[in-house]
C-alpha cells in the first residue's frame, strides 16, 4: 500500500498549487501544477509497470 501512499501524497501535495493556479491565477503555481501531474504520470507508470511484473509472477 505504500504505493498508494505516494500516489495520495503526492496530489495532496499538489492542492495549494492548483488554487494558486486556478483561483488566483498565479502562473509560477501553474508551472509547479504541470510539474507535479508529470511526476504523477511517471509514478503511475511506475506502478502500472510492478502491477504487470507482480500479476506474470504469480
């Protein structure tokens, strides 16, 4: 589940910047926005790729 952990961290992590972003319109937050969603894409294939590896083990 740890996992899941840094999934759920990493967008609340993320909370501030996007009401920076989207309410006040502070560009750098958008920047910090776009990074944070490529982190998640990343760790999300991370995930999809140990799901696949531990579902051909078993």
């Amino acid at each position: 589940m740890s996992r899941f952990s840094e999934v759920k961290n990493l967008i609340d992590s993320l909370e501030g910047d996007f009401d920076k972003f989207y309410d006040k319109k502070n560009q750098a937050a958008g920047t910090r926005v776009r990074k944070g969603m490529q982190d998640l894409k990343n760790l999300a294939q991370e995930i999809r790729i140990d799901v696949q590896n531990i579902k051909n083990e078993g």
